[in-house]
C-alpha cells in the first residue's frame, strides 16, 4: 500500500467514534454493552490502520480503555453496594461521553446559526475570512458506507500482474471528473468501481478532496443515501 | 449658521441609518454616542424605530457581536452572492466548531481543558482558531508550565451571528440521533 500512501489526518477522536456506534445501533448511554462496542470500535481502528489514515494516538489509548473496562465487567462484584454508583466500570466512559455530547450538540446548534449567518451579507463590506474546509459529515459515516462498498468489491487476487497500480492522481481526477460530468451531486457508492485496489485509492481520493474542500458529504437523514457534492470550485 | 448647528437640525435617526449604512464592522452602542452625542436611551429608541422600517425589507438591522450592522436578509442570499467580488469561504470543519462550542462556554480555558472534552489532541485546531482570529489567548493558568489560556472574540460572535456570549444555545439536555 505504499505507493498511493497519502496519511490523510482524521480530526475526528475516539469519543466521536463512539458515539457514532452507540448512535447508530441505537444504545443506551448508560447501560453500553461494552463487549460488542469494543468489538465494533476496535473492527473500525483496523480499517482506519488498513487505509493508512493517520488515526490520533488516543484511539489506540481509548481501544486499551475499552478492553480494560470489558475485562472488569467481567469480575464479580457482588460484595460492591448497590448505591455506589462509580463502582461500574463503565461510570468514567459514560460520563465522557455525556459531557462530549452536550459540546456536540451545541456545536450542532452554533452551526446551524453559522449557516444563518453566512446567508446574510453585511453592509459595507465582507469582513469574512476564507479557507479553512468543511466535511459537513462525520469520516465515520463515509467509513461505514465503505465497508459495505468494500464488502461488496471483488478479492484482492483479481488485480491484473502487470499493470500500473491506481494512483492518488488518476483517482482525484477520477472523482473531480464524476462529480463535473454530474453537473450536481453523486451517489458515495457510484464512485467505487472496478477492483478492491481501485476502490480504496478512489475512497482516499474522496477524502483527499474532502479535505481540501473541493466537495462536501451530506447525508440528510440517518441510513438515507449519501451524497457528494462539488462546492463551487469545481464547477 | 455653523456646522455644528446644522449637525443638530438633522434627525438622529437618518444619521445613524448612514454610519450604519458605511461602516465595515458592527458599531457599539457606545460608538454611536460618541459619533452622535446622543445618549444610548436616545439612540435604542431610533434604532428600534429604524428596525420597525425595516421589517419586510431586503436588508434588516441586527445587534451582533456587540454592534449593530445592517445585512442583507438570508433569503437574497443567492442574488447577494452574486453581486460579491470575492467567493465567500468554506465554512468551518466540524472540529472547529466543536472547540469553539468548548471555548465558548467554558471561557478562558487552557488546551488541555478542552482536549479532556474532546478526547483527542486539539492543538492544530486551536492554531487555526487563533489564526482566524475566532479565539485569542487571554493570560496563563497558574499551573505548571503556565499553558496559555483561550477565549473566544468579537468576531467569533459575528461569524455565528450572536448578540453576546449569553447569546449563546443554551447547553442542557445532549442531543440524540442525527
């Protein structure tokens, strides 16, 4: 993997992730059950790790966490009295994650008055600053996508010997050229063609525009379909 | 007659609709007094009488960040874009606003305290905040190795369109789903 290795820097951190995973399949915050999460967040690490994304030290730090919890969950704590409510393993994660999603949802809500805002020219000049590339969308949902683009790609083995592997290059212009000849939006799984190489090059190549705000992800509404977007840039 | 009395035949109001009209940053009250002369009682009243004249026209008069400034209303956003030499900016990336949700409302703050929120290493998405002048540092923590503290500016306030910091969405019950 080598030759297209790009490191593209995930700004998302494990809390997000695990957030999304308790979100996704609809869990309790207060009673998670950590074996199966732990199995889920750990399952997401290695495909972070098998597409070279430069994934934050802390994942593997909370993927310790984790496994530490699931191993004292195990032990029997008959003795413990019931009214002592920190004697759950689980009680440190659950009141991080809690904390992190109040900061979340008001980061949602600042958002949506950003958005506001920007619809709203000032008089005597735009004092704006530019820059700076919004994902609109969580990696992790473009990450679950992929797994089941992934799922559904062809085995490894069938790449042709001898012929020249995908590079980043070809794969951004790929893209670019999708989202141009749609004249709008593309369906995130009518990108991925072609063999198992080809379509993780062209994923890396989606978040590579991502990064650089050539287009944005929207996803309106939980398990509907996922949609790029060319920003202005492109079009 | 001198200039000074011809200043004074001329209504308050009209003259705070043009220095409204022309500046390039949301003016205090306090400005305006010293602009003016007038007293901020005086002035709340024509401002409030010039956003009544307003009401259902393509521009309105918003207090934010501290001032009050005139914009265009959102829906004329897509012909406002139009007439603009310059093609606005991205938004801000999801990280960016999360830290500034934390900075807001746990101002100052040091890195450390909002990456025990966040959970993960924050210090390339304070760099960019500060160079975007959306935080600015605000002393030192009395803590070993003095880290720099963090609070968020006026111009913050302007680019999310809030009044003041109690402006703010109030941050009770977490959000689910989405």
């Amino acid at each position: 993997m080598t030759d297209y290795r790009v490191r593209l820097p995930v700004y998302e951190g494990p809390l997000d992730l695990l957030l999304f995973l308790i979100q996704e399949d609809e869990l309790d915050i207060y009673d998670i059950p950590i074996a199966r999460v732990t199995e889920q967040y750990i399952a997401y690490l290695e495909l972070m790790q098998e597409l070279d994304l430069a994934v934050a030290g802390e994942f593997f730090v909370m993927a310790a966490t984790l496994m530490e919890i699931k191993s004292a969950m195990l032990l029997p704590r008959g003795d413990v009295p019931k009214a002592e409510g920190l004697e759950d393993p689980r009680a440190l994660l659950v009141a991080q994650l809690l904390e992190y999603q109040r900061f979340k949802g008001a980061a949602g809500e600042l958002a949506a008055r950003e958005a506001e805002q920007s619809s709203k020219y000032p008089a005597g000049g735009d004092g704006r600053f530019s820059g700076g590339a919004a994902s609109g969308e969580s990696i992790f949902i473009l990450l679950d996508a992929f797994r089941g683009v992934l799922a559904r790609a062809p085995e490894a083995r069938d790449v042709v010997p001898g012929l020249r592997g995908p590079t980043i290059e070809d794969r951004l212009a790929y893209v670019r050229r999708r989202l141009k000849d749609a004249g709008g939006r593309v369906r995130f799984d009518a990108l991925f063609e072609g063999p198992r190489i080809v379509i993780i090059v062209t994923f890396l190549a989606l978040l590579e525009l991502l990064r650089a705000g050539e287009c944005r992800v929207r996803q309106d509404r939980t398990f509907d379909e996922i949609w790029i977007y060319p920003t202005l840039a492109l079009v | 007659m001198n200039a000074d009395d011809e200043r004074q035949d001329l209504p308050l109001k009209n003259v705070v609709e043009a220095v409204l009209f022309v500046a390039p940053d949301p003016l205090p009250l306090k400005k305006l007094a010293a602009l003016t002369g007038a007293s901020p009682d005086e002035l709340r009243t024509v401002i409030g009488e010039l956003q009544g004249e307003y009401a259902g026209r393509g521009v309105e008069l918003a207090y934010v960040g501290g001032g009050y400034r005139f914009y265009s209303r959102p829906e004329y956003a897509p012909w406002a874009k139009q007439v603009l030499p310059i093609e606005r900016g991205p938004r801000l990336s999801r990280a960016a606003v999360e830290t500034l949700a934390i900075v807001a409302y746990r101002q100052p703050l040091t890195r450390v305290a909002v990456e025990e929120v966040r959970g993960v290493n924050s210090d390339a998405v304070l760099k960019t905040l500060l160079d975007k002048k959306l935080i600015i540092t605000d002393g030192r923590e009395d803590a070993p190795g003095r880290p720099f503290r963090y609070r968020t500016t006026k111009k913050f306030l302007q680019h999310f369109g809030l009044a003041a910091l109690n402006d703010l969405p109030s941050l009770e019950e977490p959000e689910t789903g989405g």
